[in-house]
C-alpha cells in the first residue's frame, strides 16, 4: 500500500440518458444530437446524479487498489459539494484538504447520453474547479505522499510548477495527464516535464508536442522529457516506455461502450495504482486497460473502476 494524492477538478455529473431522442445525426464531418427541436420539450428516459471530475476519479482508483488516497481540489458548500464529500468518504479517501470556494457553485456537467450509440455530449460548468490558485503545495509536507498524480488544472502552470516543485523536494513522484488548455501552452507545459516521472498523452496530445505522426515517431520525441512515457490511441490501443522497456499495446477487450466518460482517467490512474502496489510495468499496462474497459461499460466515469485483486486475462500486448 502506497499514499497517494489526487489533485485536480471535482465535479457532479448529472446524466440525462434516452434511447431515441438523443441519436446523432451527421451533418458533414460532424454529428449533432438528433431529433432535438428548439423549442419543443424532450421527454429523458433516466435521469442519474454521480460524481466525476479526473481527480475524484483517479482518486476512486487508487482507493479501490487499497492505497491510503489523499484528495486536493475545489468545491463548495451546496448538495454537489456534499456529493462529493458523501462519496469521498465512502471510498475511504481523505477528504481533510478538500476547499471549500464560497463565491462559486461546486462544478457540474450535465451529460447528454445515447443508449443506442454510446455517444454522448457534456455541458460542463467549472464553478469551484474553474480555478486553483488557492490551493497550497505546503499541504504535501503534512501528507508526504509517495506518488501525486495531477490531471488537468485548467492552464494554471504557475500552481502546477508549486506542486511539482514540492513533490520533487520531499520526493514524491509525479504523474501528470495535461488537459487542453496546458497544451495551449507548449513552451511553458513542456519545462515542467523535468519534475514528471509518468506522462500520460493520446496521440492527439502528444503531436501537439512533439514531431511524428505514428505512435513510435511520437513516442521517440517525447521519451527524453519523462522516465515514463504514455500514449494512447483510443481503440488502437497505445505505446509506453519506462526507459528500459517499450510495449506497443492494443485493449484489453472489445466492448461495446455504454459511456465513454472517464476512461483516460481510468487508464492513467489504473497505471500508477499497479505500479504503486509494486507490479512490473507490463503487468500495470495490462490492469490500466482493463481498469479503462470496465468503467465504459457502466454509466458514470467511475462505477466500473476495478480494485487491485481482480483476475486479469491476457490482452494484446508486445515488446517491442
């Protein structure tokens, strides 16, 4: 068992599921939701009320694997906020470092699902996890975690440089998923990279970064900026080195998605979890997908995570 800290957003996730009204309809290159008329009234099969945000669901993660789980982040005092603390503590995971933002509701994404396609589409308001310059990396000198993984913060560099400047000083190691808006920020993003030890990209990301167009090409630039290096391809599977292996992976298996949200999420925390319980890199590659499939196949970004003792059958994966 290791201790570990999530930092990132903590949101309510309030998902409107239907089975006929919401199916895509393409129009070009794009799809739009169809049969959706302004002005008329949609009558939604199911309504559900979850929590997700990628530093509760990796936090989830790590909790299910049986670390000691620290949670850093942003929400408010109102019925999403105490969601959040509800579900927090029937995990088992510290909620002590939690802020609590007065000016600003607890963040919300309203998820318009499609039970027919699996496709979805997310109206996300911030709120509370809009901002995280309040939040304080002195607090890793109480916690002393063994590992910190740090999802998006919105482009707030100045307060991921804090954290990762502090982690590196009481050593802790640091896994980072940038988001977009610190891909925007290619210069200033990729001088942080000498405090990560994991980095964690898809494909898109990481030609936002580095030259190449296929995942060697991609993962060749990017291996001299982190001791390990993640890309992923969505369905393609992904590659990774740790500087003394390199494994081209596909998925664990083929599924049907019922709801795609959070399965970064699940990959990249299901990494570092394995890893932290002392599994081979291999071995975590392989509960990462699998941890990725199982939270697809259930609506809601976090109900399908795995804990660390289930039974894992052999995947696509080589040594390249």
């Amino acid at each position: 068992m290791a201790r570990m800290v999530s930092l990132g957003s903590a949101l309510q996730d309030i998902y409107l599921i239907d089975h006929d009204d919401l199916v895509p309809t393409e129009i070009g290159h794009d799809a739009i939701l169809g049969k959706v008329l302004i002005g008329t009234k949609v009558d939604i099969d199911r309504i559900s009320y979850e929590v997700g945000g990628a530093g509760i669901n990796s936090a989830i993660t790590f909790a299910r694997h049986g670390h000691e789980v620290v949670f850093i982040g942003n929400i408010s005092h109102d019925p999403g906020g105490g969601l959040i603390v509800k579900t927090l503590d029937t995990e088992g995971i510290d909620s002590s470092y939690v802020n609590f933002i007065s000016r600003k509701l607890t963040g919300t994404s309203v998820i318009l699902l499609d039970t027919k396609s699996g496709e979805r589409t997310i109206l996300t308001y911030r709120g509370a996890s809009q901002q995280f310059g309040n939040l304080s990396e002195k607090d890793l000198d109480l916690i002393q975690p063994d590992y910190m993984y740090t999802s998006t913060l919105r482009g707030d560099l100045e307060t991921l440089e804090r954290f990762f400047k502090k982690a590196n000083q009481i050593g802790t190691k640091v896994m980072f998923n940038p988001g977009v808006k610190e891909l925007a920020q290619k210069e200033k993003l990729m001088k942080l990279f000498k405090y990560v030890d994991t980095l964690i990209v898809n494909k898109h990301e990481a030609s936002q970064l580095v030259p190449g167009t296929t995942l060697t090409e991609l993962l060749y630039h990017l291996k001299d900026y982190a001791k390990t290096v993640i890309i992923t391809d969505g369905a393609m599977g992904g590659i990774a080195t740790n500087g003394e292996e390199t494994y081209r992976f596909g998925l664990y298996e083929s599924v049907q998605a019922k709801d795609t949200t959070g399965a970064g999420d699940a990959f990249g925390s299901g990494f570092l979890a394995h890893i932290a319980d002392g599994h081979s890199f291999k071995e975590s590659l392989i509960f990462a997908s699998a941890n990725s499939i199982s939270v697809v196949m259930k609506f809601g970004a976090n109900k399908g995570i795995i804990d660390g003792n289930v039974k894992l059958h052999p995947m696509p994966i080589q040594k390249v």
